[in-house]
C-alpha cells in the first residue's frame, strides 16, 4: 500500500486519504494555488513539501490545524509561527441556540486543549459558562458520531440528489421534503436556509430547541408588534425583582448579566457598603440567582402571574380589570408585596424587573409594561421573527408522502414534547436524515446519519446574544471524516460554494466586514450587534391573557411540576460528557444523575400520607438532653438519608396526565412547598459510555403545552432507593464561622466584623509582636510570631545553593514574588464554572458515579454550598434557607499542615509562597491530606488515567486502553497523574511560569523580570463571571489581589490554626430591606454563629458592641415571610 | 575453734530467736509450682521440640496458612489495582490499615517490656513468659509494618522514606513523624529480634546437645529413620544458631552482660515506640488528633493490649502443654493486674480527653471529642470504652483473675476494645473535621477485612512454627527463679523464692 507508513492510529484519517479527498484539493488550492497543481500523483516528497509550507501559514488562514505524526516525521522547516512548547491561542466561538460565545482557544501542537472566554467581547469580560469550558471534550468524545453511515462520497451525492428530486427546477418544489433544525445564530446559515427555501418553496422549515428561551420576545411581539429581545442592563440597577428568573446561572447571555449585576455588589470598604444593589427573588426552586437575592419569596411558578400583577397593581401601573381579578387569587404576604413595590418605585431609572422565560407570555407582558413604568434600563435589540416550530413539522409528517424528512441537530426523539410522538412522526417519512455530532437516539431512528464536525474543527459564524458577529474557525482539521452544517445545507441548495471557509467570509462582507483576518484575530465584529429598538407605549391589554395569571390551587395531590435544563447536561447534549457529569450541580452538589427535587414540607406530608420514610429517622444527638446542648454540634445529614456516606433518595413515581416517570427525590430546602423540580437531559437511552445510565428522562413527561410548567402531578413514593452520589452531604455550617456573612448596614457600623468571629478572634495573633506589619512584609519576610526559632524569609535563596551566597550575588537574584489569591463571596453566584475550568486546565480526571459515591471525586476546587436559616433546630429541614457558596482549593498556607507530615518531601514550599506538590516524589502516605484542614489534597486512588470508568478494580486484568484520543486534550505543561500520588490545586503554576519567562524575555537585559499585575490569571480567575477570584504578587501593595486583601472584610478561614493561607476570603454582604417583613438584622449563618459561638466563648463583638449597644443583638426578631402555596 | 563455736552459737541464738518470734511465712507463690527439679524443666520445655508434631498443630497450621492467605491475596489486589481497593476517600484517608498497625505495634509492646522492663526491675515472674512474649512481639511487628508499608499509593516507592543517598539526592523529610515511625518501628523490631535471639542461645546450645546425644545414643529402632534425620537436622540447625555455645563459664558471664544491655537499651524503645506512633496524631493539626495526652495514653494501652494478648496466647498453651507448673496464677495474677493499671490509665485519659476539649474553650476540639461518643461512629465508642474501661475493672477480684476460661476471653475484649480505640480515634476525627462540607464516612470494604484478618492468620503461622522449632521458655532463666536455684534458700520451705 502506498504510504502506509502515514497512517497513525485509525481516529487519525490516514494522510493518504486526506491528500485525496476533494475537500483536501480545495483547501490546498485555496492556499496554495501553485502547490496544488503538484498533488497530481501525491510523492512522499511533494506532499511533506505542500503540508509543511501550508502550515506555515497556519495561524493566518487555516488556524492550526493538525499535522501528521510527528514522531514519523518531524517539520522538515519549522512553521513559522509555531514554536515548540508554546501554545498557540486562536479565536472562534462556541455556537449556542441562541447565542455564540466568543472564545479563545488554546492549542498545542495544533490541539486544542483549552477553551477560555474571549476578553475582547466586553459584555462577557472573558468569562464563559460551565457549558463552554467542557464543550471541548466532546470534540474528543471516543463516542460521538465519528463517521457517516455512509461513504463521504456518497452523502455528496445523496445531498445533490435530494437536491434533484425537490428543486423547483424540475423537482417537486419542496413537496415532499421537511427540515427540522436546530435554531442557530449564524448568519451564514441563515442565508443559506433563505436560499433552501427559495429552492424549494413548497418544503417546510421547522426549528425546534427543547428548552425555549423566547417567550420574552414572543411577549413584545405581542405588545410592539415586532419582535423584541431584552437586555437589561443591570450595572445600572439598583433593585432588581427577579421573577422565577435565574438570570444570574440559566439564562441566555447570563454571563453578561451575571457580570453586569455583580458589578453592583462589588464592596470596596465599609463607606460605600449600603451602595450595593438589592435583590429580590421570587422563585419556586432554589437557585443561583436565589441564592444571591437580599429577599426571597417561595412561590409556585404557576403562582407568578398573580403575584406580578399585585406589584403591579401596587405600582400603579394599570392593568385590564381581568387581570386584577386574577391577581386576587393568589394569597401572598400584602406587605412583602407592598414593600418590595415600594423599594422598586422608590429607585425608577434604576430598577429592573426580570422574569423567566418558562413563564407565560401574558407575565412578560406585565413585565415590559412595570419596566416602561420604572424606566428600566433595559436594551431592547430587534431580532428576526421565529420560524415554525416542530408541531408544524409533526403536522407535515403526519400528513404523509413526505419523502425526505432531514434533521439539523438536535435530538427531537429524545427531547420532542411527548404529545407529538415525534419517533412516529419520524418512521413516517420515506427517508429521514439527520446530521448531527452525536450517536444519539434521533440518529439511531434516522434512514442516514451524516456525522457533523465539533465547532472547534468547523468554519462557521454566528451572534452573540446582542448580535455582535463573532467567527467560529478551527482549530484542527477534522478528526474523523465529518460534515460542516454549511457545506451541507449548501450542497442540499446546490449552492456555488459548498466550502463553508468562503461562505463565511462572504457573509462577513455582507455583514460590513472589511478585514476577515481582523475579524478572527479579535475574534468579533465590532458594531455589528442587533439594532435597537425605540419602544413606543405598546398594547399591554391585548398581551395579556387573564387566564394566564389564574393562581392555582396546589397541594401534595396537585402538584405543579417545573422543567428545567440539568446542570450537567443541558437539555441533553452534554449527557456524554464525564466533565459536566462529574461537576456537582450548583445547589444540590448531586453529580451523575437528576432527582425529582421536593421541597421539605412536601417531603414531610409525602412521608406522613405515604408511609415510607424521606428523612432519617436518626435524632441530632443534642436534642434531648440540655447536657449536649453544650456540645455544639450535631452530625446529622440532616437533609436526606445517608447511609454510610451515601444519599439514599427514596425512588418515587411522578405522574402528570396519565404519563409516568421514575426517579430518586432530592429534598431542596427553599423549594415552593409544592413544586416539584424535573430537571431535563438526563436518562439518555442512545449515547456514549459515559452517558449510560446516568439519570431518568424527564422529557417522557413533558406536553407541548406545558414545556416549562406542568399542572396536576402527583408523586407516588416507592419502597426502593436509590444512591445519589452527593458531593456534599452535610449542608450546615453547625455555626463555625467558615463563611462570615454580614448585612450591608451592619458592616458600614463595623467594618472589622469578619475579623470579629472565629477563634481568632479571642485568641492571640498569630503573628504576635509583628501582627502590625504590613502584608507586603508579612509576606515576604515569614514572622514567627511568639515562636523561639528564626526562619529564613520565603524569598531567600535557597541556603544550599553556594552561587547565591553573599551581597553580590543577591543583587542577582532580587526578591522573588509571592503569589496569593483573594477570593470575594459576595461575588460568587456558585455557578461551578471555576470547576470545570481547572479540570480542563489541569488534566484533572473524572472518576465515575461509584467512585464519586465512594467519595474519590478528584476535583481540585470545589464549591462548598453551605445552608443557613432563621430558626433551625436540627430536627427539621428548613423550609426556607439562606445559601451561602464558598470556592474551596488549596489555600497556599505559608505554614502548610500538610508540608511538615510528608515523610518523603514530596510537597514543599517554594519561595515564591507556593505550597507544591513534586509528584514524582509522592508514595502516597495520604498523611498531608489528613492533616489539610481544608480537605482539598485529592488522591489517585485508581489509575484514573489509563484504566477506563467502571475497569478500575480489575487491576492487571483489566484493559489498559484509555481512548488514545482522549490523550490529545491534555495540557501538556501539566502533569498526568499516575495512581498512587496526592494532587491538589497549584495556583496554575504552569501558567506563572509561563508568564515568568515571557516576562525575562519582554525584560531583556533590562533585569525587570517582575511579572507585570494582571499578566497571570489562573484558570478559576480567568473562567469567573463576576471577578469573584482575584491572584497577583501579595508583595506589591499595589497589586490587584493586595488592594482585595487590605479591605477590613478579608479573612482567612480557620485563620486560628496560624496556617497563614495565601487564599483569603473577603466576607459575603447581603443587603436587606428594613422595612420588608422577611427582614433580618443578621444573615441567618451570622446569627446561627452569634447563638452558637458568638456571645460564650468568643466575645467577639466586644468593641461592636460597645459602640452601638444593643444594636447587634436578637437577630431573628422577626415574622418568617409565610410562603404561599 | 573459737569460730565454730562462734557459729554454732550464733545458729543457736538464730534458731532460739525464731522459735521465740514465730516469723509469719510469706505466702508467696511459687513461680514453679510442685517441687520440680531442673531436669524436670528441661526436658519439659525441650520436649515441645522434640516430640512428634501434634496434630493439632497440623490443624492449627493449616487454618493459619489459609487464613493468612487473606492478606496475601487481599495485598496482590491492593498493589496490582490500587489502594482503592480500600474503603478509604477523601475526606477519610487512613482507614484500617493505619488503625490495624497501630493495633499490632500495641500488641507488640508487653514482650519487650516483659523481657526488658521487667528484668531491670528483677521481676523473677517473667522467665516463664517472655519468651513467647518476645516471639509474639517480633510476630506482630511484622504484621504491624505490612500496613504502613502497603498503604502508601505507590508501595515501589515505599523505600523512599529511609534516608539512602539515592540518585534523586533527596533526603526523607525528617519533620514528619510518620518518618520517625520508620526508625521508631524498624530500631524497635531489630533491638526485638537480638533480644530474642541473644536469649534464646543457651537453649539453642541444649537442643543442639540434647540431638547429639540421642544421636551418639543411637536408639532409633522403634522409632525409624526420620525421627533420626530430624535428630540430623537439629543437630545442624540448632548448632549454627547456638553460636558454639559450650556453657562455659566465660559465656555465661558474656551472656548475662549482653542480656543486661540489651535490656538496657529495650527499655526506652517500649516507651519510644508509642509515642512517636502517637506523634502521628498528636502532631496533627486535626481536632482528636492534635492532643498531648497521647504518647502517655498510647503507651499505656499498647501495654494493655499487649498484655492481653499475651494472655489470649499463654491460657492455651498453658493447657495444650501442661505447663500449669511453669506458668502458675502467680503469672496470671500478675498479667491481669498490669492490665488493671493499665487498662485504668487509658480510661482516665478517655475522660481527660473529655475535659481538656470542654476545658480548652476550642469549639472544633469539643465538638470532635462528642462527636466521639455521641456522633455516627457511637456504636465503635461504645465498644472501646465498654471492652478498656469496663472490662479490666473485674481484675480486682481474685475470682475472677482466678478463673482462667474468664480471664482469657476478658483477654479478647481488651484486644477487640483497642482496635475499637484506634479506630476511634483514626476514623472520627479524620471523618469530620473542620469544614462541614468535607465531613463523609468510612466504611471497610472486604479487602479491608479480609487483610486484617489474614494478619492473624500470618501471625499464628509464625507462632506455631516458634512453638515447633524453638524453646518456648529460657530454660536457664526460669531454673534462676526456682527455689533449688536459691543456694540461700530454705529447703524446708515449699515455697521457694522469697528475697
């Protein structure tokens, strides 16, 4: 065979082939007219000569793409701008349904190994979903759609033909065919779709998303008449009703939002404390945007409508007398109702009402008109009209002879509403298509499979939210022989180009664009977002339908059900992805599965009509005797049963109209009493091995008229269980002070509160007669505080090193910068993007479900989610909560536990303060993650890295064969663990290091080898939304991380061990309204502190309180907000 | 003249004294009981050897093979897959293998202190025990150090924690005391291995001699060709162990010198060992673990245990070879009154424990220590309080401590109440700790118990096989302590030794 020494392992398509294949010519001959004429009769010779000139135009044109095996044969000339060791960082986006997010990417040796957002796009700063950062292991998912069902040739010839016997020209105009797409921003398709149409004008377009996100844009239509997309803008907010609107995790474009909103919270000092903005949620699940609020109100999302017509009826803002009606049906707290009016009306211009997009349209309604009335600064963007929606395919199929039926994306057999039965509607076409990435259970169905390409081995465009135009380009070329979305709808148009590379940059000059190069090394056009829009006074009367606002009546038998994206997998797309299966969901810490999630007080009726327990029957060990009531403590997993370390969740039965669907239960404090939360995309039938058997399918429950709410369920408990692996099982804070929280008003009275609480606070300072120093001197010079023994400060030489002895040889080597990170809870919305960040930064693997239970998860930063509430007596589970997040990885102790307990010095101090780990010299004693107060060292039980999930026991019998392909995400500068040694996080020292030597390479002989502030972001920084994580040289005072550092809320948790952390922690701020019936004079863990700890052992409020006698006492002196059902 | 006349008037005023004072007898028990003499004792404890293997110890032996092929089999897993196979996870990183050492190293406390302390203090009751005492020492520092050594990740690498100048020119951290158990454990089981061998020369040299004979004797007609092959064996094997000891003069002075130092230098390891064990919790900075009553409280239960187990293996043999002459309930007694002490000294540390968390105002420390008792793992407190504190407590009586088949399964429970106690304070301070968010539970898996179980296994192997080809006791030593050793004594009296 010829050139058989080129072909590699089979996912590599053999280079043979590539030189062959027509796509390949054109390539060549787009870049290299005159080289192509030499692939007439591919040599060894020419070929090497072609491949290695092309890729030195590799990061202009086609953006690194892969090259042959190195090993075999190595660049002949180095491509010019690829230098070893150095990664490349290239521009594209991630293509969402609704929205693109502009990334960047980095690639090693033509591999894309990290997706990172891209700071150019403003709005975003950088920052991406968790969704984004792990999109880039499904390009290297062994599992995914890697090849067509048939030949490449042939589905060329299959779309042309398709294109024959429907073209208007001499075909039947479409008659006989159907589309189902996914929605897409990019315009390129959309002028391709336009072309389809044109086409074939008789066939039907349907576009279909399993969680639609437009009933906002569908509401202004009905008010404006055109169809408008909103964008608030909340940097400018000062109050904010979020209505069941998780606007800050779980809604398009929420990075920004979650940006722009945090701005608003971020604390400089005590003075400007009570600037912060103010929250409040009404919502009937517990969520990230809940979790953030100043008030919030448990309520029933069917409940939604009512409750915004009473505010806005207390605002003034009329309504038609039908809707005033339906407001009275619903039975809420008048003075929350009143108050939280009051506040919004009080800040007009500055306030801001948000809703969630599962709600009807009639509430949007309401919604736009209260934002006209306060003059909410909100954008509103004009976008195209929707196309029809999948009932109008099903509608078409069912009526037969439809010949061709093709499906863009998606996965409707999996995730159509269960009323359209779209398998049948499927089976009833002559021949059904679908191109798609993945093996799923709509691909199964299909007649042909046409494997499409990852967007990071594509050519495409598309919009940001606002409609700015950002490019999606390649990193690699295809990885198996795989379609692009372009080529396909322009082979099926018999387009002139099919090459998607030139139909994007046409479209790119339609679209304005001048300098396509420009473009992809931004990464965005700038001013190309959507236009906006005047809104002229709507007709609000005519949006609203009153029967839309009707609160209904709910109980344990009449349960409202709430879909909902799962946090690990969206609407299922992600179902085969280890990353976001593994990444605990935000609020639950549940990896691995979904659960029907009930709130306490369903849990508690459920068990008394039932008869089968939901809660353990265990009593907190202090309840009964006022002896252990001294003891301060209850073990307890007070939330759900656990049974030696695992969740064992009561599997229940959740019928709505007769359809039925299995699951464990999950108890989530702070749920409406009587929704039950379904969390969509788990249960996948037809996917890879990761996604097997993880979940239940919530979508066979799901109607076409209740996509987001669904009515009249009942829950019929199980005598079976089922494990959930929890990654948190204890959700208290039993009082400690972990997490110091304080009211915006109290902390301007105190600006030293967080250093008031905790053993530290009544114990002497760690760093005795030098407590005074500054933190820059602290930093570098190691006092000992009342120690007898002298150390040598962290940035001397190392005392060994003879060369580095004496004055001039210091002068040599000037101080060394010490590294520290400053973590701000009051920005943290716990959206776990830092997680999966760092696993993709740091190689760090996934371990599986059974090893998760088992409690092995090799996560290096997690996020710790505490609950706190206003009375809690440990026998009960809360109904309502406060929720408190905390970014937990390793602190970097100067004095570091687990340092002086490793008998091999395998993980010591470095002078720039960097706890390190040496792997190669770890045996895996295990001693220093024993002794880590902060339970962040994570060991390697299993080789998690060679042996396969579920292969683990096995040992030598089992196979050894990780995907070769899951290999080529690794980052190469960090370190694949081998079983048997500790991890942990390490500050990304792979990236100091990178900037260090860029940084003597910019000093030259300058000698200025100072990283320069804001040069080094680690992967958790440069991932955060808000900002909440800030890392620099600690001995600069004026550096980021030391500004953070000085302001008098920073903390270092367990500060009392005198471990001396770099991490610290700037203490959470809540904002309540005084005059809200649900006020509180402390956050709930403050006063669960203060009750516990505060006034007995630790006196810490001894200087507060003598200032403002009395002020700070009797926190919880107030009504519980009663929650409506 | 004058003297004797001296003497005898001496004697007589001595002997008219006596009579007037009537001097009480001091009731002392004998440590040999029934008057037996020295040839009796060697051929006795010889004889052991020497006689036809009993079938019990075939039984014996083969349910120890197979049970210590447990912790074979259970340890090819664990390397060959990882240590995984344990139940142990974040947040609970030292399960039962580091509860099952110190476990061991406590058992293998009482031979040296037996051997050493004991000699120091010239306590003639310990010639009839420490032998074994010794044996079962250096039996369960074997099985003590498979755990420390096999629980570490990558167990290749396990050398790396002693300090050989090794290509990677690094040395171990020496601040860290799981680095001083290695030179804590290993300095201890080498000192107990020539303590044990130093003593057992002599009685090697009788062996070696008695074979001799027998084979000058030549008598083997009835008996047939292996019991003379085995006299062959012994001959050889005993010969090059005995070191050419001749029972010379000068080798018995060299002899008792060497015993001396070597109890010499034992007797700081006794108490060594188990604090610097200890220091692998004390010098944590774990709530439970972080307490500077341990070294005290560690040693004192490792000799609890220690005892005890001498006691679960002494009763047995005590009745399998009618040793009731050798080892008396003077020996018993004794055993079970130093397990009182003992065993007392570890509850009131339990209780101290207690204090100084209330005391020390540490709201981490006193949730830890009730969370001990009252929290998930309560049932395991339950077991080590009821099984250390309780159960010592009936050696106040001489009834109790005089009823053997009582007194050996007391024995158990204080050996199954110090597991408990180090998985007490292992598991629970490890499971919840600082961060609430991190608190998780431990639970074994089989490979776990089964590696534990099979330790015992190993052990009673090694155990049979000393019981099968080495003296059980010092002959030499326990004839020291008999009443005919006394040149001084009085042999009107029975009851030999009183000093």
């Amino acid at each position: 065979m010829k050139n058989s020494e080129f072909s590699g392992p089979r996912y590599w398509k053999s280079l043979d082939d590539l030189a062959e294949t027509p796509a390949f010519k054109d390539w060549v001959e787009r870049e290299f007219p005159a080289g192509a004429s030499e692939m007439e009769g591919v040599n060894r010779r020419h070929f090497m000569k072609v491949m290695a000139a092309s890729f030195g135009l590799a990061g202009l044109g086609m953006a690194g793409c892969r090259r042959p095996e190195q090993t075999i044969l190595a660049y002949s000339k180095a491509p010019e701008s690829v230098i070893p060791g150095v990664p490349v960082y290239y521009t594209t986006s991630q293509p969402g349904v609704r929205d693109n997010v502009p990334v960047i990417v980095e690639t090693h040796a033509g591999r894309p190994t990290k997706v990172e957002g891209n700071p150019s796009y403003k709005p975003y700063g950088g920052a991406t979903s968790v969704y984004t950062q792990a999109s880039i292991l499904d390009l290297y998912d062994p599992d995914r759609a890697t090849k067509s069902s048939i030949s490449e040739t042939a589905v060329r010839d299959r779309l042309a033909a398709i294109n024959k016997a429907h073209a208007a020209e001499g075909g039947d105009r479409g008659q006989g065919l159907v589309f189902l797409a996914e929605p897409s921003t990019s315009p390129s398709r959309a002028k391709l779709v336009a072309q389809i149409k044109e086409t074939f004008p008789a066939a039907t377009w349907a576009e279909y998303t399993a969680i639609d996100q437009s009933t906002s844009e569908r509401a202004a239509k009905a008010v404006f008449g055109k169809t408008l997309r909103s964008i608030p803008d909340f940097s400018k907010a000062k109050r904010v009703l979020a209505l069941d609107a998780d606007f800050l995790l779980n809604a398009d474009a929420s990075i920004g939002l979650a940006r722009d909103f945090v701005k608003t919270r971020k604390v400089k000092d005590s003075k400007d404390a009570t600037k912060m903005s103010r929250l409040y949620s009404v919502e009937s699940s517990l969520t990230s945007t809940g979790s953030m609020a100043d008030h919030r109100l448990r309520l029933s999302s069917s409940q939604m409508g009512a409750f915004i017509a009473q505010i806005a009826a207390a605002l003034g803002v009329s309504l038609p007398a039908a809707a005033k009606t339906a407001a009275a049906s619903l039975d809420v707290d008048a003075k929350w109702v009143k108050e939280c009016a009051a506040d919004l009306a009080a800040n007009k211009g500055h306030a801001i009402v948000v809703a969630g997009e599962h709600l009807s349209k009639s509430v949007h309604a309401i919604v736009i008109a209260i934002n006209e009335a306060l003059s909410a600064p909100i954008n509103y963007l004009e976008v195209a009209d929707a196309e029809a929606g999948i009932a109008d395919a099903v509608a078409r199929l069912n009526e037969g002879d439809v010949k061709t039926l093709v499906i863009l994306g998606g996965n409707p057999v999996y995730n159509a509403p269960v009323d359209l039965d779209w398998a049948a509607a499927q089976a009833k076409a002559d021949e059904s298509i679908y191109f798609g990435t993945e093996k799923n259970e709509t691909a199964q169905a299909a007649k042909l499979v046409i494997a499409a390409s990852h967007y990071l081995e594509s050519w495409g465009d598309g919009r940001t939210f606002d409609g700015t135009l950002v490019p999606v380009q390649p990193m690699i070329e295809p990885l198996f022989p795989t379609f692009n979305e372009l080529e396909v709808l322009a082979r099926l148009a018999a387009a002139q180009t099919t090459d998607a590379y030139s139909i994007v940059d046409a479209t790119f000059k339609e679209q304005g664009g001048s300098d396509f190069n420009k473009f992809l090394s931004d990464g965005l056009l700038e001013g190309s977002a959507y236009k906006a829009s005047e809104t002229a006074s709507g007709d609000y009367a005519a949006a609203i339908d009153a029967s839309e606002l009707e609160a209904p009546e709910l109980s344990a038998s009449q349960l409202e059900v709430r879909f909902a994206a799962s946090s690990h997998s969206g609407d299922g797309r992600y179902a085969n992805n280890g990353w976001m299966m593994e990444c605990p969901d935000p609020m639950t810490k549940l990896t691995w599965d979904n659960a029907i999630m009930i709130s306490p007080r369903l849990a508690k009726e459920l068990e008394e009509e039932q008869g089968i327990q939901i809660f353990p029957s265990k009593k907190p060990m202090n309840q009964d005797s006022e002896f252990f009531k001294g003891a301060k403590g209850t073990l307890q997993n007070n939330k759900a049963e656990f049974k030696r370390g695992k969740e064992q969740g009561v599997v229940a039965e959740l019928s709505i109209n007769g359809r039925i669907v299995k699951g464990p239960i999950h108890v989530v404090p702070g749920m409406a009493n009587y929704t039950v939360l379904l969390p969509l995309g788990m249960g996948r039938e037809v996917v890879g091995r990761v996604g097997q058997g993880v979940g239940f399918n919530a979508y066979s429950v799901r109607e076409s008229n209740g996509l987001g709410i669904a009515s009249s369920a009942v829950l019929q408990l199980t005598s079976e269980h089922y494990n959930l692996a929890n990654t948190q099982e204890h959700w208290s804070m039993e009082g400690r002070a972990i997490i110091r929280e304080g009211n915006a008003d109290y902390y301007k009275k105190h600006p030293d509160f967080a250093n008031k609480m905790g053993v530290e606070s009544h114990a002497p300072a760690n760093y005795g007669k030098d407590d005074d120093k500054t933190l820059q001197e602290k930093s570098v010079n190691n006092y000992r505080g009342n120690s007898a023994y002298e150390h040598p400060s962290f940035a001397d030489p190392a005392p060994n090193v003879k060369v580095w002895k004496g004055e001039e040889a210091r002068a040599k080597f000037p101080d060394v910068q010490q590294w520290g990170m400053a973590i701000d809870l009051n920005s943290c919305t716990g959206c776990t993007a830092c997680v999966v960040a760092c696993q993709s930064e740091n190689n760090i693997p996934i371990v599986g479900k059974d090893q998760v239970l088992r409690g092995r998860e090799m996560h290096w930063m997690r996020i710790d989610r505490y609950f706190s509430s206003e009375k809690y007596d440990q026998t009960e589970v809360p109904e309502d909560v406060q929720v408190s997040f905390m970014g937990m990885m390793c602190q970097h102790c100067e004095n570091a536990p687990c340092e002086q307990v490793c008998p091999v010095n395998a993980t010591v101090h470095d002078n720039q303060g960097l706890n390190t780990m040496a792997y190669n010299r770890c045996v895996g004693t295990r001693y220093c993650a024993n002794n880590c107060p902060y339970k962040v060292r994570r060991f390697n039980f299993f080789d998690w890295n060679k042996r396969q999930i579920g292969e683990f026991y096995k040992g030598p019998l089992g196979p050894v064969d990780e995907p070769e392909i899951g290999k080529l995400q690794k980052n190469p500068n960090v370190t694949v663990r081998m079983r048997g040694v500790m991890e942990k996080c390490t500050y990304c020292t792979q990236r100091i290091e990178a900037a260090k030597i860029d940084q003597k390479r910019i000093a030259g002989a300058t000698g200025n080898i100072k990283v320069i502030d804001g040069a080094i972001k680690t992967a958790c920084q440069q991932v955060c939304p808000t900002d909440a994580i800030t890392f620099g040289d600690i001995s600069d005072a004026e550096s980021e991380v030391s500004k953070m550092k000085a302001s008098d809320r920073n903390y270092s948790v367990l500060g009392y061990l005198n471990a001396r952390p770099r991490t610290t922690y700037l203490a959470r701020l809540r904002n309540p309204n005084p005059e809200m019936p649900d006020a509180y004079k402390k956050p709930y863990a403050y006063a669960e502190y203060k009750e516990r700890y505060g006034s007995q052992s630790s006196g810490d409020d001894h200087g507060a309180a003598h200032e403002a006698p009395g002020h700070d006492d009797h926190s919880s002196n107030h009504e519980a907000a009663p929650a409506a059902h | 003249m004058a003297t004797t006349t001296q003497d005898s008037s001496i004697d007589a005023t001595q002997a008219a004294l006596l009579a007037k004072v009537q001097p009480a007898e001091l009731h002392e028990q004998p440590l040999v009981t029934n008057d037996r003499d020295f040839n009796w004792v060697t051929d006795k404890i010889c004889r052991i050897v020497e006689t036809k293997t009993p079938t019990w110890w075939w039984i014996c032996m083969a349910v120890a093979l197979m049970t210590a092929s447990f912790t074979g089999l259970g340890l090819l897993w664990l390397v060959s897959s990882g240590v995984g196979v344990w139940g142990l996870a974040n947040p609970i990183n030292w399960g039962w293998a580091i509860v099952n050492f110190v476990f061991w190293i406590g058992i293998g406390h009482a031979g040296t202190l037996i051997s050493a302390v004991l000699c120091l203090l010239k306590q003639g009751w310990r010639t009839s025990i420490n032998r074994a005492a010794e044996a079962m020492t250096i039996f369960a520092v074997v099985c003590a150090g498979i755990f420390p050594l096999f629980h570490v990740g990558r167990v290749w690498f396990a050398w790396w924690l002693f300090p050989i100048p090794n290509s990677n020119a690094i040395w171990p951290q020496f601040r860290s005391p799981l680095e001083w158990d290695v030179f804590a454990v290993s300095t201890y089981g080498t000192v107990s291995v020539l303590f044990w061998y130093m003593g057992m020369i002599p009685d090697l040299g009788v062996l070696r001699d008695r074979a001799v004979q027998r084979l000058n004797k030549g008598a083997y007609e009835g008996a047939g060709a292996l019991a003379k092959g085995m006299d062959v064996f012994r001959k050889n094997f005993y010969a090059i162990f005995a070191m050419g000891w001749r029972n010379a003069g000068n080798h018995w002075r060299n002899y008792e010198m060497a015993y001396l130092v070597l109890a010499g230098i034992s007797t700081p390891l006794v108490l060594s060992v188990h604090t610097i064990v200890s220091f692998d919790f004390a010098l944590a900075v774990l709530p439970g673990w972080h307490t500077t009553i341990f070294p005290p409280y560690f040693v004192a239960g490792a000799i609890f245990s220690g005892f005890g187990m001498v006691l679960t293996l002494m009763l047995p043999l005590r009745a399998l070879y009618g040793l009731h002459d050798l080892i008396t309930q003077r020996h018993i007694d004794n055993m079970c009154k130093i397990c009182l002490g003992t065993g007392s000294i570890v509850g009131y540390a339990y209780i101290m424990e207690f204090f100084i968390a209330w005391y020390g105002a540490n709201p981490y420390e006193s949730f830890a220590f009730i969370n001990r008792a009252f929290g998930q793992y309560w049932w395991a407190y339950i077991m080590m309080f009821s099984c250390n504190v309780f159960t010592p407590q009936l050696f106040w009586f001489k009834k109790v401590r005089a009823n053997t088949a009582l007194v050996w399964i007391m024995s158990i429970f204080i050996n199954v109440g110090m597991w408990f106690e180090r998985f007490v304070i292992t598991v629970t301070s490890l499971a919840n700790d600082f961060l609430p968010s991190s608190w998780g539970y431990y639970s074994p898996t089989m490979v776990d118990i089964l590696t534990f179980f099979g330790t015992f296994g190993l052990f009673s192997v090694l155990f049979l096989l000393f019981l099968r080809f080495l003296p059980l006791m010092p002959i030499a030593e326990v004839k020291f302590v008999m009443p005919q050793a006394d040149p001084h004594g009085h042999h009107g009296h029975e009851n030999g030794d009183h000093h």
